[in-house]
C-alpha cells in the first residue's frame, strides 16, 4: 500500500493517496514488529528459529522488498527500527543468491529508473511512460 500509493502511483497515472500510505506505513510497522517478536525468535537465521529458508521466508522477503522502490532514505527510515528483520532479509538473500538477485532484477531496474529523475518521465513514441509499459508488462 505504502509503495502504490506513493512512488507507484503518479507513474501509473494515478492520484497519490497520502492517507492510505499512511494507512499503510502502520500496518507495516505492526507487521515488522510481529516479525521480529514472534516469526524470528529461536536459535535459527530464520522464520520459526529453521536453519534454512523456507517457502515462508521467500514470499515474505519478496514483499518486504518492494520498499527498494522507496529510495534508500525511505527504505532506512521504515526498516531500521528492526534490525532482526534486517538480518533476516540478509540471510534469506545470502542464502539463495544468485536466484534471489536474479528474480528482483526487475525491480532493481524500476528502483533506479524512479530515482533518475531523467528516467522517471521518459516517454516512448506513443507517448506512454516507459515505467508504466516496464512496469504493466511484469504484472
């Protein structure tokens, strides 16, 4: 919510929804802090104390790593408040490289083409931003 209501939204011509980013950021801080007090406690590098990364780990990380396209600053200031969590993500990266990087590869792209401001409103011949077309061909 946080993502699509901010940075996602004027480039898919949409309006930009401040009260539900708003929204959004509470229920990620709810949800990070869940995380850390209860899904990573135990002896392991992840969920439920495993020494390995299961499909859990995997499809959450995925999902907490949308916040890349938030620009570093953002991303710190959401994240930092829990380093567990920031471990984790560590470790499941480190963990299943080089697929992990190879699968957000995407969205490593999108970050930097929302961070160039001279990429950010690059049109192609139709007139369509080339995030949008990026971004509506891998949804």
């Amino acid at each position: 919510t946080i993502v699509r209501n901010t940075v996602l939204a004027p480039v898919l011509g949409r309006p930009l929804n401040p009260e539900a980013a708003a929204e959004g950021e509470k229920f990620l801080s709810a949800a990070l802090s869940k995380i850390e007090s209860v899904w990573l406690k135990g002896n392991g590098r992840f969920l439920l104390g495993r020494n390995q990364p299961s499909i859990a780990d995997l499809s959450l990380v995925c999902d907490i790593m949308q916040l890349e396209l938030l620009g570093e600053t953002e991303r710190n200031r959401l994240l930092g408040p829990y380093k567990e969590v920031q471990q984790w993500i560590e470790n499941t990266r480190n963990a299943t490289n080089p697929h992990f990087d190879e699968v957000h590869k995407i969205l490593m792209k999108a970050k930097e083409k929302l961070q160039n401001p001279r990429l950010k409103g690059a049109k192609n011949e139709g007139g369509e931003s080339d995030m949008k077309r990026t971004l509506h061909s891998r949804i």
